[in-house]
C-alpha cells in the first residue's frame, strides 16, 4: 500500500532519504508549473522549485503533520513566488495589461484602446496561450495564486484558503473577481474562435 | 439561492467542487435564471480556454541540481545553526574582530616604524664588533673572570692582547 504524504515525510524526518525522493518525483512538476504560471520565468520558476525542496529538506527535522502536505509545500511555494515577484519587481520590463497609467505628463499617451481591440491586437501578434498567459499574468497576486491553485492544481477551496491564509468565503469572492476578470479580459478570445483541444493539464501526481 | 450566492458559487461548481447540496442549488438556480445561465456558460468557457496554456515541465537537470544543494546543506546547516545562537555568533565576531586588530597593529603603530637606515648600519657595527658575546659560554662564563687573581702584568706582552679564555670546548 502505497505510503501518504504525511507518512513519507515523517519518513524523511527520521532520516529515509528514498521517501524524499518518492516526494521530489511526485511534486517536482506540479511545483515547476505552478511557479512557472506565477513567475512566467521558467528558469526562476525551477530556481523556486529547488528552494521549495531545499526548505522541506532543511525543516525535516521539525515537522509535525499539523496540516495537508501539499498545503504547506504550496504555501512555501506561494511565499517564494511571491517574494520573488516583489524582488523583481523593477526589473520586469513587460508591461502589464491593467498596468495604470503614467502619471508624467509629458509621457507620450498610450496606445490602449478598448480592451476588445487590445486582446484582438495581441492575438494577431502572438498565440492563443501567449494571449490567456498574460491574462492569467495580470491579475493581482493573490488572485492568481488562487486561480492556478484552483484551476491547475485542482485543490478544494478549503486548501487553498489554508495556503493563502484566508477564509474560504474570502477565498470565493476572490476566485470570483478573478475568473470574472478572466471572463472579461478573454472574451473575444472565448467567443471568436472554438477553444482548442486541452494542453496543459494541472497537478499530474 | 440569490444570483448573488449563485456567483459565488459558480466555479467551484463549474470546477465540479461544489458539494452535493450546492451543486443542487445551483442547478435550480440555473435552470430558473437566463442571466446566470448566460453567466455560468461564459465561465464555462474560460475555464476550457485556460487549459490551453501549456504545462511549465521541469528541466532534465532538475534533480542533478537540486542533489548538489542538499549535499551542500550540511555546511550551510552548521553555519545557519551557528549563527541562530547571538550569544555565540556574537562572541566569535568581537574575537575575530580583537584578532584583525592585533594583527594590523604593527602596521598602524607609529611606535613601531622600521628604524632609520644609518641607525640600523651603526648598530649593525657595533653588534659586529662584539662578536665575543656570540658565544653563550664566554657570556655565561665572565662573571667569573672578575673573581681571578690578576696575572703578573708581562711587559713583553702586547697591551691589547686579550686573555685566552676557555671556551668550554676543550679550547677547540
């Protein structure tokens, strides 16, 4: 019978190094895509990863199975990101779609249109993915973590209120402003053309 | 249920996480309200469209990388709990810091500047000149030449010829 998760740490705890690996197989890649759609960074995201299993590794010897395995790996990963994004924040060149705008006024005016004709423009210039990408990209932080939580990871609501530390009322109202913005945002892709076969599925443990 | 409620609920029943009893209310919410209907419909689609978006898969290296930082971590261990104790970090810190001082002291202390060269020549001659004192026994043993009755003055003898002193060498 195949060990928990809980079970396999305490065995990591006690010094199995076999029942780290049995983890680092089975959440290596949920961790890498989900960092990778919080950072849009594959190269930080795996960074990210390896310090998620580095902090496991070093917190070995103090864990106690008080919550769901996946809850505190992902609630390590939700804390790097999103210290990562504020780190970075300066660095990153792209401009976002909901991006306010300038306030110097002798800054050249924007070229932003409603946002139909944005998402229209964008989707001759790159490709469907690149489009819902960025989208999933703009919503704020919080947001998004709960999106890629609830979407790709498939986690219930309780679980991801205990990774993002809020109520599971308050997680629904956040999951509604966002799939909203979403719904929004993605609108003439949705409708103009039929959305394509299933690509990137979530959690695959 | 409200339209409200409905909202509020509506991904998690799209996502098919709803429990059985709000999955139920939902479903007769929607089959009574063509607004949440059109609604739930337009999330329904945003949520196939988002699994266009190709899964971020880790690179082969991955785990060749991540095996090279845990073998590194007992070091880092070590170090991490080290520093964790103030008191001790902050011990060996104050005794690092005394052990720079004292060995940059030389080089700071004015007291201590290399000496002129023309004092160093004069005491380098004078040095020279003793070079009597090189040897530890005839240093060790002159006290003792005070303790000697003075030899009858020989006028043959040359003034500045010195005594023979034995060296404790079997006069070698």
């Amino acid at each position: 019978m195949a060990r928990t998760d809980v079970e396999l740490m305490l065995d990591v705890k006690a010094g199995d190094g076999q029942s780290f690996d049995l983890l680092l197989e089975k959440y290596r890649s949920p961790l890498v895509n989900f960092l990778g759609r919080m950072v849009h960074d594959r190269a930080t995201a795996e960074d990210l990863a390896q310090e998620v299993f580095l902090r496991v590794f070093r917190a070995r010897k103090q864990y106690t199975p008080s919550a769901k395995f996946t809850t505190w790996l992902f609630r390590i990963a939700t804390n790097l990101a999103l210290n990562s994004l504020r780190d970075n924040r300066h660095q990153r060149m792209e401009v976002s779609i909901d991006a306010p705008a300038s306030d110097d006024e002798n800054a050249p005016p924007r070229e932003l249109p409603a946002k139909d004709a944005r998402i229209d423009q964008q989707m001759i210039e790159q490709d469907r993915a690149e489009v819902i990408r960025r989208a999933v990209l703009s919503l704020p932080e919080k947001q998004r973590v709960a999106v890629l939580l609830h979407k790709y990871e498939e986690m219930d609501y309780s679980e991801i209120a205990k990774v993002l530390e809020c109520s599971e009322s308050a997680l629904k109202s956040l999951l509604f402003r966002a799939y909203e913005s979403l719904r929004v945002q993605l609108a003439p892709l949705v409708f103009t053309q039929p959305a394509a076969s299933p690509a990137g599925k979530g959690r695959q443990a | 249920m409200k339209c409200e409620e409905v909202s509020i609920e509506l991904m998690a029943y799209i996502g098919g996480r709803a429990s059985a009893g709000t999955t139920r209310r939902v479903e007769d919410h929607l089959a009574a309200c063509p607004e949440c209907r059109a609604r739930a419909e337009e999330f329904r689609k945003v949520w196939t469209v988002l699994d266009e978006v190709p899964a971020v898969e880790p690179s082969f290296g991955f785990d060749a990388r991540l095996r090279q930082r845990i073998a590194a971590e007992p070091r880092r261990a070590w170090f991490f709990g080290f520093v964790r104790q103030p008191r001790l970090a902050l011990s060996v810190a104050l005794l690092a810091a005394l052990l720079v001082c004292v060995v940059k002291l030389p080089l700071g202390n004015p007291a201590i500047q290399p000496m002129d060269a023309t004092v160093q020549q004069e005491d380098f001659n004078a040095i020279k000149n003793l070079g009597v004192l090189e040897n530890y026994d005839v240093v060790t043993k002159l006290g003792a030449l005070s303790d000697l009755v003075p030899a009858p003055v020989n006028d043959s003898q040359p003034q500045d010829q010195q005594p023979k002193i034995d060296d404790g060498n079997g006069g070698a």
